[in-house]
C-alpha cells in the first residue's frame, strides 16, 4: 500500500469512526475520528508536497 493509499484509507476511517460517534452519541469517538481524519489530510499533503518536489 503506498502513502497516498494510507492517507485516503486513515481518512476514510476517520470519517466513518466520526459518523458512527455522532449516531451514537459519543462524544470520545467523534474526536477519535476527527484526529483520524486529520492525521490522514496531513499525510495526504505530505505526499503531495514531495510528489510537488520530484518534479
């Protein structure tokens, strides 16, 4: 699995995790899937700020 993989399947995680939360009313898990989600966007621009630089 490649890093952009990873930073779509961690974002995809956190938003589902983030959803099942907010259906729940569960306030630790909604949280758990925004810091998902946002770790996922961070690794996404990661890649693309070395795919930017391979270039």
């Amino acid at each position: 699995m490649s890093a952009g993989e990873k930073a779509k399947a961690e974002q995809a995680k956190g938003k589902l995790k983030r959803a099942t939360g907010r259906a729940a009313v569960d306030d630790p898990m909604v949280a758990e899937g925004q810091a998902e989600k946002s770790k996922g966007d961070a690794r996404q621009a990661k890649e693309k700020m070395k795919d930017m630089f391979k270039r």
